[in-house]
C-alpha cells in the first residue's frame, strides 16, 4: 500500500484492452501540457488528421471523448436521437442491447431488430423492419459485435438505412483499425469507437465521427442535447473552433500523447495492411485451435478477424480453464457475455497482439491447461 504499484505484464488477449505497443507506453509518460496550449492544440490537430485517416473519411467533425467506449455510445445516441424519434437497433449480442438500454433512458422510440448471437445482422430482416416502420428516424448497429464474435456487413445495413431516409449510427469500437471500415465510401453517418481494442492503445478515450447529414440534425434539433458533457455542437468548439479553441473540459494530455503514437504507429504500417495481418492471423489462430479440438461459434464468413469466439467442449470446466491460464500462463482470455456466459471464450489478436508469436504462446498455454 506504500509501495509504488507494479502490476503484472500479462499477456493479455481478451477482448481488450490487450497489450499495448512500448512506444505507446512512452508517449504516455511524457511531461503534460495545458489543454489549451498551442501545443496541445496542435496535437489535437494532429490526431483528427490521423483519426480521418483510420475512418477513412473527409469528416469535419472527427473527435476524440475523453471516456471509453461506451462514452461514445451514449455521446452518439444523445445526439442523433430526440425524444421521441423512431431508432431502430439491429440487436445480435450484449453490445448491441447496451444501445437499446441508453435508448429507453433517453426516451427514443425503439425499435428492436433481434438477430441470433454468433450470426451477423441479416440485411433482408432489416429491410423488413424498416417497411413496417417507415417512420424510422435513425438505424443503429454494430460492426463487430465483441460478445459474440459476428461481423456484420454494415455496408449494406447502412444503405438499407438511407433507403428508407434514416441515418445510420455505427459501433465500430472493436473494428476501428483492425478490421475493413470505410466511413465515406460506406456512407455512415456517425460511428464511435474506443482506444484500447482494434487501436491497441490504452483505455479511456472514444473517437468518434459525424458525417454532414448527421450534423446537419443536431444543429437542427428541436430539442436540445439533454446533456452538457456530451452535446457535440460544445464539443466542436473546442476541437474544431476557427482559430480560438474554447474550452469544454480538460483533455487527458498523456494519453492523448499514447492516442497519436498508436495512430501514427498504424499509419506507418498502414491501415490496409493492418486489416490483412489480422485477417492472416485470425486464420492461423483458427486452425491451430481446431487441431487441438476447438471449435468457432461463428460461420466463417462472418467471423471478426480480431476477436474470435470458441465453443467450451463438453465437460470443461470454463472458469478452471480461465484462472489457470491466467496463473500459470500469466494469459488472460475473455469469457462469454450474456446469453453466451459460459458457453463460449473470446480470444483477441488485436494491434500490437496480432502476429505468430502471440498465436503460438496461445495455443500452447491452452494445450497445457486443457489436457
Ligand atoms: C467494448 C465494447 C464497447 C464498450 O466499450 P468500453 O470502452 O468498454 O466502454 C461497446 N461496443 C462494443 C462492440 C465493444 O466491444
């Protein structure tokens, strides 16, 4: 208790956060600076540059939260969803269904499409839906739906959106920077993600986009945002106000310093080439757990390639297996979520993770374990 605190370095290929790059853990322990010195300003600059660049779009309103994930969620939803709009969420895991519990909180009408967990969301069922409801203000889903282990093609869940006039509302928290994702050419209208899954940097932070339709509708709500510390119009002030920046809340500096490496770490490696190395990985990892007997709960099509899902054999212990990886191997997997709670694992080869040492490391602490 009065000694300085030095946690374990655990090998850790959860569903995030996982390991994060040494440069990263550098940039994190540089000086600080003030939120709104030039400098700093500067480095906000730099990171929307690089975060357009990771979306792949030319949004103007490209930020970062200073708050996880979920932050991002309810940051998007407040802001796109009136009291009393028509939202429909596309649900086939835990994530999803977390968006139907801000929705209900914030008084939207939901509208709930329910997919089977393990199986991305089926574009027919979403057109379906939106015939019956052609009032339908805004259609939300997610890309990679962490629980389960399913990608949905989102690309056509956002055209079927706009097809029937609504906007399209995206979680890419587990994608962003592992997996395909292209914002403009795929015409989402907003999308938030975290720092710590698919970019490998540490927790804390949710980058988020808005497309010109999207806030074109939240400078022209009837309602106000109902809340201060996430109304965007304020939030764009301070990362986009011409020339003066005004100031909102405190940004994180030093973490924002670990946010621009791992961007700019992605960038050198280059986004593309980022998606194919956790494809390869994902499908040499899937083959060598299936030589040792098991199995993905996810068709392969639709597997993520940065977090996948397996099936716990017959008479396995789950929880054992866990805790024994995790003191004898010093390794930390994910176990299932809601209705997949001990049904299922979820490994995670995400940035810095996603190579053949970490693959071999994997299966030989579970070879160990299992036997
Ligand atoms: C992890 C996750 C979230 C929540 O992110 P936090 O950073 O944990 O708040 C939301 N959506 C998906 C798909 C996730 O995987």
């Amino acid at each position: 208790m009065n000694r300085t605190f030095f946690p374990m370095n655990r090998v850790l290929l959860g569903p995030g956060p996982s390991n994060v790059h040494p440069k990263v853990l550098q940039a994190l322990s540089k000086p600080a600076l003030g939120h709104l010195d030039p400098q700093f300003i500067g480095l906000m600059d730099e990171i929307k540059v690089l975060l357009k660049y990771t979306f792949k779009t030319e949004n103007e309103a490209a930020l970062v939260l200073s708050g996880p994930g979920s932050l991002g969620m309810e940051a998007c939803l407040l802001n796109l969803v009136e009291p009393g709009d028509k939202i429909l969420v596309c649900v086939g895991g835990y994530f999803a269904n977390r968006m139907t519990q801000i929705v209900e909180k914030i008084d939207g009408n939901l509208i709930t499409l329910k997919e089977t967990w393990g199986r991305a969301i089926d574009p027919n069922k979403l057109e379906d839906a939106l015939k019956q409801n052609p009032d339908t203000k805004i259609v939300a889903f997610v890309h990679a739906e962490t629980s389960t282990g399913a990608l949905s093609d989102i690309k056509t869940l956002s055209e079927i959106a706009h097809k029937f006039g609504a906007l399209s509302l995206a979680d890419v928290v587990t994608s962003l920077g592992a997996v395909e994702l292209r914002i403009d050419e795929w015409q989402i209208d907003a999308a938030y993600s975290c720092s710590q899954k698919g970019l490998a940097c540490v927790a804390g932070m949710s980058p988020i986009t808005f497309g010109p339709r999207a806030v074109e509708f939240i400078k022209k709500r009837n309602i106000p945002v109902q809340s201060w510390f996430n109304d965007l119009n304020l939030l764009l002030g301070y990362w986009n106000g011409p020339g003066k920046r005004i100031y909102h809340h405190t940004a994180p500096s030093n973490q924002f310093y670990g946010l621009h490496e791992a961007l700019l770490l992605l960038k050198e490696e280059g986004i593309e080439n980022s998606w194919k190395r956790h494809k390869e990985n994902s499908i040499k990892l899937v083959s060598r757990l299936e030589e040792i007997g098991l199995e993905p709960l996810v068709p392969e099509r639709e597997r993520i390639p940065n977090l996948l899902t397996i099936k716990i054999p017959e008479g396995v212990d789950e929880l054992k297996v866990r805790m024994d990886l995790l003191n004898k191997h010093n390794l930390e997997i994910g176990a299932g979520l809601g209705e997949l709670a001990g049904k299922v694992w979820r490994i995670g080869l995400m940035g810095y993770n996603s190579n053949e040492k970490m693959i071999n490391y994997c299966i030989n602490a579970l070879k160990d374990v299992l036997q």
